[in-house]
C-alpha cells in the first residue's frame, strides 16, 4: 500500500458509487486504515492501486498469464436480492426495448441497432457477443451497434428510442427502476442472457496475506452491521460472498468460445 492508505478503484456502474464508498469506508474504519476510493477510466489505472471492483471480463483479462505484474485475487462478491440469484454470487444481462416497440425477444432483434455500454463490460457486450456464437450468428446480426459508454445512457437510448435495444445489467436496471420510476412505464425486458458471475472485489497480488484475509472478512460480514445492511439493500446486495478465480472460470469459456470462432467485435 502507499503510505499505508488503502487505495481502491471502481470501474463498475455510476449508479453503485455511493455504496462502494460506503464498503470503502466501512473497510477503513473496521480495519483502522485510511482509505481512498477513485473512479477509474482505463483498466490499466488498476496497477496503481490496492484493490478494486471490477467487471468479470476485465478481471479475467488482467490475470492471464502474460500479465503477471498486474495478477489480480478476486475475494468477495455480491450476493443480490431475489430468488432469481438463488443465493448466489451470480446477475443477468437483461435485454429490453422500449414499450411500444414490436420486438418480443431476443430473436426478433436481427437487423435492429444495439447499444453496449463498453466493450470490456460482460454484462453489456461480452455476453450478448457470446449469445450470438451459441447461435451461430457471427457474420452480421445487428443493424447498428452503438457505444454509449455506461448503462444508464444506454438505457436512455432506448428509452429516447435512438436505439431499438441494449443488454443492461440486471443489477443496474434494477437500481435505476427504483430510482427513476418513469423507466418502469417507457422499458420492457424481453430476454434475459446469462447468468453470469457477478463483478469481484478483487485485490492486488502483492498485499499481504493477512490484509487479503482482513478485507475479506469485513466484506463478508458487512450485512451484519444494521448501517451497513441499509446500505447493502440500496444496491439490492443481500450479502457478500467468498469467491476465487475458478469462480470466473465461466467468463473465461464465453471469451474462449469467441475467441475459437474468431468472434471479438459485436456486428
């Protein structure tokens, strides 16, 4: 750590920064250290700090082999809300379109515009990828495909109808139902990928083992705090969960099989 201040960066969605910021500090004050939360930009940002949230795929990305320097040890994960995630540390990527649009699912999108949040983002881009190699849809699906850069514009893409249709975070869209109720009446989902494991709290190699295990521990029993529980429920978390890396071993078999069929960009 620098200077003895645990340093931890967020790539996940804008909508879940005040419960990170809350887990940080949470941390800091059980463990009585300092700590710092930043939102980061560019995954490779991730080497200057100690821990960080991030998306599976990315995770899965930065502990490869070749990238021995950057070795990253997921320890904890959300549990959310809802029988659909059968206590478990586990989300969807929920596919939706407007209200009024024809679309029924998944299937009636060939030749429509799709919107993805980021293209290391698996709940936006690395599962619908894989979806389309299980159907076999590599050579021209979409009509269109659009960045939006986060969820929450893509959702007003669709929303706006300048996009027909987007895959969003099961998690996220639940978040922004509850916050912007409008979504509610203007949003249908009309397939659900996944599921998928769900973004780790993942530290850096190079800490200590027994800091690893303290952070670990706080993060586990964190839905025991009533403060903290109240903060949990406004991200539907539940609870954390202990993870490892062979938990993400299913993201690596989605980006193997598009990998084997030469399937990298969305089209």
């Amino acid at each position: 750590m620098t200077n003895s201040k645990l340093r931890v960066v967020t790539f996940l969605a804008p909508n879940m920064l005040p419960v990170y910021q809350s887990l940080v500090r949470y941390i800091g004050d059980q463990l009585g250290l300092p700590t710092e939360l930043a939102v980061g930009t560019a995954y490779d940002e991730l080497l200057d700090y100690d821990a960080c949230f991030i998306c599976g795929l990315p995770y899965i990305l930065y502990t490869q082999p070749r990238r021995p320097s950057s070795a990253l040890e997921a320890i904890a994960a959300p549990v959310l809300q809802g029988e659909r995630y059968q206590n478990r540390p586990i989300y969807f990527s929920d596919v939706i379109v407007h209200r009024d649009s024809p679309y029924q699912t998944f299937a009636d999108l060939r030749g429509c515009s799709w919107a993805y949040n980021e293209p290391l983002s698996q709940s936006g881009y690395g599962i619908t990828r894989y979806t389309l190699v299980k159907k076999g849809e590599i050579q021209g699906y979409f009509g269109k495909v659009v960045q939006a850069g986060f969820h929450q514009k893509a959702l007003k893409m669709v929303c706006q109808r300048e996009i027909d249709a987007a895959a969003i975070d099961s998690q996220v869209l639940a978040i922004a139902r509850r916050d912007h109720p409008q979504l509610r009446d203007q949003l249908r989902v009309i397939d659900v990928l996944g599921p998928s494991t769900i973004q780790p709290f993942a530290v850096a190699a190079h800490l200590p083992a027994s800091l690893k295990s303290d952070i670990q521990a706080v993060l586990l029993h964190a839905h025991t705090n009533p403060a903290m529980q109240v903060i949990l429920t406004r991200g539907f978390i539940e609870r954390f969960a202990a993870v490892q890396d062979a938990d993400y071993e299913d993201i690596r078999l989605m980006l193997s099989a598009c990998e084997q069929a030469d399937f990298m960009a969305l089209r």
